[in-house]
C-alpha cells in the first residue's frame, strides 16, 4: 500500500477493485504519532474518497487518493488533529 510520510503524519492512499464491477475506489488512511513510539494513533480511519467516482485503473484510483489524503490532512492539521 503506498504511503506518503508529512510532519509526522503517515498517509496511506489505496485503490481497491469494487464489489461486482471492473472500477476501482480511491481510499485513505491518516496516522499520527502517539504516546507510544511502537504505535500510531489513527486520525483518520480507512475510507472511501471520491465516493460518487469510480476510476478505471488502480493508478487512477490511487492518485486521487493521494491528491484527497493531502487535502484531508490540511483540514486535520487546520482543526488541530
């Protein structure tokens, strides 16, 4: 699963083969670094980005998970998560 690292943050965008079809979902994961230095605290749990899209290919997919993961992590870091 690619993974993106920023500030201590870690990102991991994913793309996944959807139920039934030949379309890929764009999904994403944000961790944070944690009292426990064997560990991560889960800012944001694994979801689907870009929910009303569906991609062709699983790079399509994985690019815009990456280009959503950023701009989620923005809103995180501006709320102060």
């Amino acid at each position: 699963m690619p993974t993106k690292y920023l500030d201590g943050y870690e990102i991991e965008f994913t793309s996944e083969l959807l139920p039934g079809t030949d379309q890929w979902g764009a999904y994403v994961a944000i961790f944070s670094p944690s009292d426990n230095p064997m560990h991560l605290a889960e800012v944001y749990s694994r979801q689907r980005v870009a929910a009303d899209v569906t991609f062709s290919t699983a790079g399509d997919a994985e690019a815009e998970a990456e280009k959503a993961g950023m701009a989620i992590l923005e809103q995180l870091r501006s709320s102060g998560t």
